[in-house]
C-alpha cells in the first residue's frame, strides 16, 4: 500500500514539474509577444518601447503625444472608410449619415480615430478624456462608453463592427470600406 501511494506521490510530482515547466515556456512566450507588439508600435507610431505596468501612465501620455506629433496639422475628417469623424463639427457619420452620440463618447471615438488601426489602451482613453488625474473616475467606466458607442455604431451600420477588442491591451478602430464598394466586392 505504502509503495503504490509513493508511486503515486512522484507521478503528481512529475506532472506537476512538466505543467510548471509548460507554464514558464508560456510565460515566456507572452513576453516576447507583448515586446514584438511594442516594437511594431514603435515602428508604427513611434511609441515607447517598454510599456510596463508601473509606468502606463507615462506610457500612455508619450503615445497620445507621438500620435499628435506624428500628423502635425489633424486632419479635419478622420477615417476614410464607412466612418468619418469630423472634427470641425465634431459630427459622425456613416456612409454620409450623421449619427447622434454623447460628447464622451465622440472623444472615445476621436482617439481611436486618430490611432485608427492601433491598439488604444484604457489608460489612454482616461488621459484623452479626463485631463485631470484627480478627475478621473473608475477605469471600468471606458467600457461603458465602448460598449454604448458600438451598440449605436452596430444599429447605424446595419450590424458592421467598427470597434475591436484585443485582450489584455485595449481596442482598436478599423476602417470599412464604403458601403458601393463593399458591395461590388460581396
């Protein structure tokens, strides 16, 4: 009895060594993405390299200036598909269409329109939207405006997405293409 319960206890062992072992290669693994994507970035837009958790704050403020570096005069219509941002007079449209969204939620919008096709992270939203560190409320309340501006971006658009989640990092904004063309190429 004594030697199948210590047969028993070094096969646990063993699993437990090979799972550690799977875990730490994962991990690994990880890393070298998240650093693949920083590095894409800095190619990209110029952004910093590092992007660790204690500086985000920092991280996020020299990416919103590498990103209104990079363009010099704005544009005054962001995106150039389905979706347009005036920024004159901060009006949405798509396909031509204006469509009726909260002051927040243009702002939320703006940002992912200026890095559109770049990963915006909720620390830069926060920035973009309250100026003030001691103005700012709970994180979570960015996913609030996202959900409400895709939910009015989905029904304007007849179910297209606009807005798209990346785990762990944050949104990004992708261009459609107009509807003529998007439907001589179905």
């Amino acid at each position: 009895m004594d030697d199948n319960l210590s047969a028993r206890l070094v096969e646990v062992e063993a699993m437990l060594d090979r799972s550690r072992r799977r875990f730490e290669e994962g991990a690994k693994l990880v890393e070298e993405a998240h650093k693949a994507v920083s590095e894409l970035q800095q190619q990209l837009i110029g952004a910093p390299m590092s992007s660790g958790g204690d500086d985000g704050d920092e991280v996020a403020s020299r990416l919103l200036s590498a990103l209104r570096a990079s363009g010099g005069e704005m544009p005054a219509t962001l995106c150039g598909g389905r979706l347009a941002v005036d920024q004159v007079q901060r009006l949405i449209r798509i396909d031509g269409h204006p469509i009726a969204i909260t002051e927040m939620e243009y702002r939320v919008l703006e940002l992912l329109a200026f890095a559109r096709n770049n990963v915006v992270t909720r620390t830069m939203l926060l920035k973009h939207l309250y100026r003030r560190a001691d103005d700012q409320p709970q994180p979570k309340i960015i996913d609030v405006f996202i959900s409400k501006l895709r939910k009015k971006l989905r029904m304007a658009s007849n179910g297209h997405e606009f807005v798209e989640t990346i785990p762990q990092r944050g949104w990004i904004l992708r261009d459609l293409e107009p509807a003529a063309s998007a439907t001589a190429t179905a």
